[in-house]
C-alpha cells in the first residue's frame, strides 16, 4: 500500500505538490539477508584478491549495473563491491570475469544509503 502525501499549497495551473510517497510494505528483504532473489547495494566477497583483475571485474558487474564498482582490500583479503544487483547476479558476473565465489563467501553489508538519490 501506498500512502500519498500532498503539499499544503496548490501548484499552477490548480493542481496539487507532491511532497511524499510512503511505501508501508518492504520492496525487498532487510540488508544482511542472503536470500538469493533479493537486492544489496554493498557486498564484501572473501577470497584471495592476489591476481584480481579489477577492470575485467568491472566490466562483468557493469553488464548488470552500470554503476558498479568495485575495490581490493588486500589487506582483509576482500573484494568490495557497490552495486544493486541480486545475489546471484553478482555471483554470475564474478564468473564470467573469471573468478568464481561461493554464495557463503559473499558478505551483505547493512545499507547505508540515505534515499537522497531514490537509490
């Protein structure tokens, strides 16, 4: 359900503002969850970052999300990934760039997005 808010003042022409949409029943699962058929925005993928390739990498994620990217962390032995995808979108790209993972090596990451860009 959907709740409609309207602002106090009418726009030109007589109709009204909208100031805000409320969605009351979840779009997708928590953030954290492992459920294969949801969206994340944030992933950290555990494996051995030695030998990554990161262009070929983002090649396959932007196949699925224009707008990801992602990083090494050598040092925590991690990929990071930011991108809205499904999980077992991220899985398939990751094994087209040639570095296959397993469901229980990637990580969700809480959501930290503010909405500010509807994302």
């Amino acid at each position: 359900m959907t709740d409609v808010k309207h602002g106090a003042g009418q726009a030109a022409e007589g109709g009204l503002r909208l100031t805000q949409v409320m969605v009351s029943t979840p779009l997708r699962r928590e953030a954290g969850s492992t459920h294969p058929g949801t969206f994340a925005m944030e992933y950290v993928i555990h494996m051995d970052t030695a030998g990554l390739d990161l262009a070929v990498i983002g090649d396959a994620l932007q196949r699925f999300d224009p707008a990801a990217i992602a990083d090494i962390d050598s040092r925590q032995q991690v990929l990071r990934v930011a991108a809205m995808m499904l999980d077992q979108e991220l899985l398939a790209a990751l094994d087209q760039a040639g570095h296959p993972v397993r469901a229980e090596q990637v990580e969700r990451l809480p959501s930290i997005c503010c909405g500010g860009c509807s994302g």
